[in-house]
C-alpha cells in the first residue's frame, strides 16, 4: 500500500481525523495546540495522525489535499482546513455544525 492509499484509508475509516504535529495531549507547535483545542471545545471525538512520525505522511498528507500546512483536519473524509480556518469556522458556528453532522447514523 503506497503513502497516498494508507493516508485515504485513514480518512476514510475515521469519521473526524487531525493529520497534526505531536498527539491532542501533547501537541508539538501551536497551530496543532490550537486545532485539538477548538475539537476539544466543540466535544468532538476524533482521531489524530503524528505527522512527525512519519515523514512520508508529513509530505503525503500535504499532497492528497493540495494544503501545504499541518493540521489538516478531515470530517466524513472531505478536507475540512488548516488551523484558521478551523478558528474561523468556530467561531462563526460552522465547525459544529459539520462535526454534529459527522455523528448522524445513516440507517
């Protein structure tokens, strides 16, 4: 399985996932701090990638979505954004919103 397939495996098994630098307890730079934080905040329940342990991941996340920076948030497997527009989409109220939706059962 070569880096572009296992990276859409994990977006696509995990309804929330955060491609970030470090673990949501102990986040290695301050965009990946504040992403876990506005999750944290919203009562997501999402899983997280460690870019850092994984270079190929690092770089290969970077072009699976075209978005040169980490985090990389994804919800139901639809690239959500970066650390600002995390922030801007919680504080408009949209974040929610797409993370409540993420919950719903389909029957």
């Amino acid at each position: 399985m070569n880096i572009t397939e296992q990276i859409k495996e994990l977006v696509e098994t995990n309804d929330v996932v955060l491609f970030m630098k470090g673990s949501p307890d102990f986040p290695q730079c301050g965009f990946s701090g504040r992403a876990t934080q506005i999750l944290r905040s919203c009562g997501a329940r999402f899983a997280s990638v460690d870019v850092l342990q994984n270079q190929d991941i690092r770089e290969g996340i970077k072009q699976y979505s075209s978005w040169p920076t980490i985090p990389q948030l994804y919800v139901k497997g639809e690239f959500v954004g970066g650390s600002d527009i995390l922030m801007e989409m919680y504080e408009n109220g949209e974040l929610q919103e797409t993370l409540q939706s993420s919950e719903k059962v389909d029957n």
